[in-house]
C-alpha cells in the first residue's frame, strides 16, 4: 500500500500541496488529473521521495517512505519522470541495462532488457544510439528501463509514472496505458500523472483531482468525469458523454492492431 496523509509542501512560503490524501492499493492504477500548476508533479515527487514533504507523511507498505534506503525503494518502486536527460552516447541498450537492479550477470542483464524492449516495441533499437532518437522513442527507452527496475526487483513493485503519454502517438499512448495495466494485474500498485481526460477515464480505477495542491475530487471515474467537475477544475463548460458537433476522436481499447517492432 502506498499511503500520503495530509501531505503538505511549501516552496517560498507559498503551498504547492496542502493537505493532500490518497492511497494506492495493490492492483490498482490511480490517475492523478488537474490543471497546470495543480501540483500533479509535486505529489508525485513527494510520493516517490525526490521531495520531502513540509508537513503530513507518506508510507510505503505501512512503513514511513523516509525510512527506506535508496536500494530498498529501486526494489519496491519505479518512477518514470517527465523529463530524462542522458549526457553520455549510450546505446538504447545500455540506457534501459541501467534499470536492472542487482541483475550482475551480463546474461541476465540482456535477457531482461530484450524482454523490456520487446514490452514497448523497440527491440529494433537495441545497438542505436539514444541521442538519435525522436522525443517520443526516447520516452519508450525510459518506459522500458523503468519495466526492467520492477522486473529486476523480483517482486511487483509500485509503478510511478509522470505524463508518461505526452510525447507519445495515439497508438503507443494506448500501449503504454496497456503495460501499466498488466502491470497492475500482477497485483501492483500505480499512479499516473495524466492530462487527457478520456485515457485517465479509460486507463484508472480511481481519479484524483488537483486544484492549488488540493483534492477537490477522488473516487471512480464515472464520479469524478464530470460537467461540474471539469468546470471547476479548468474553468471550460462541457457537456461528458455529449456527441460535439463535429468529428472526434475517442479510443475504446487498450490494445491496438499488430504489433509494430
């Protein structure tokens, strides 16, 4: 179980989070939606332990998140930030090999990142440098070592993840929220920072909504998608499950036609 109790963060005298409660229960894929400046990436970070909270706590399996050493959460959790800034010309390859947590053998090493590269579909990419690649692929190498984190860990861990869509096509949007609910089926916790409405409605069991680092709305999406809701939270009327006037586009699956490699 990952806990956050009435976590606080200030900056400058100013709160980005204030009060914030929520819980992930194993099995489970939490989207956590609002507007810019909500504070979705600062509770992320205050869960994943990159910021410590000003007031409140988190727990991870009851246990308070400050009181694990670094090896001990790379085992029992994996974070997937916004950004990742790779300096050194590594291949794709070797990118995602720095995810497997205590794997020393070069044999399982390669095993478990072929299996990664494989889950996002760039096994092709393996020997490319990661430089090269579109802002999109690059994001998918960083999926992929986040997957080899957990694997390597031996156990189902807790998977974090920041706007893990946004550089990505429609097709490997689907494709990343599909492994997040495998992942999940494992008995797997996760949290997911999201902007689209429609994948955070499809993809989560429940939806945490931020406004000024509070939780204005938490509950099953069916509860929390709402006129009135999305009204308050972006300060745009709309009308949910409403036709508009001319085409749009909505996926219906998770999966997509054949696999692309």
């Amino acid at each position: 179980m990952y806990e956050a109790r009435a976590v606080q963060f200030r900056r400058k005298h100013r709160a980005i989070l204030d009060g914030v409660d929520m819980t992930v229960a194993p099995g489970r894929i939490v989207a956590i939606v609002g507007p810019n400046g909500a504070g979705k990436s600062t509770l992320l970070k205050v869960l994943t332990g990159e910021l410590s909270p000003s007031g409140g706590d988190v727990r991870l399996d009851g246990r308070l998140l400050a009181a694990w050493t670094p090896r001990e959460l790379a085992r029992r959790r994996a974070v997937l930030p916004q950004a990742v800034s790779v300096t050194f010309p590594f291949t794709v390859t070797e990118v995602v090999a720095l995810g497997a947590v205590g794997k020393p053998m070069r044999r399982e090493t390669e095993a478990l990142v072929a299996r990664a590269l494989e889950a996002v579909e760039l096994s092709s990419f393996a020997h490319r440098f990661y430089e090269e690649l579109s802002g999109g692929e690059r994001q998918r190498v960083q999926l992929a070592r986040v997957f080899a984190q957990l694997w390597s860990g031996g156990q189902n861990g807790f998977l974090l993840l920041d706007e893990p869509t946004s550089n990505l096509d429609l097709s490997h949007q689907l494709l990343t929220l599909e492994l997040a609910r495998k992942h999940a089926e494992t008995g797997a916790g996760v949290v997911c920072v999201l902007h689209d409405l429609n994948l955070a409605a499809m993809a989560a069991d429940e939806i945490v909504a931020l406004r000024d680092g509070r939780v204005i709305a938490a509950g099953a999406p069916v509860s929390v998608v709402t006129d009135a809701l999305i009204s308050e939270l972006y300060g745009v009327r709309c009308s949910v499950s409403d036709v508009p006037s001319g085409p749009f586009v909505l996926p219906q699956s998770v999966r997509r036609g054949a696999s692309r490699h």
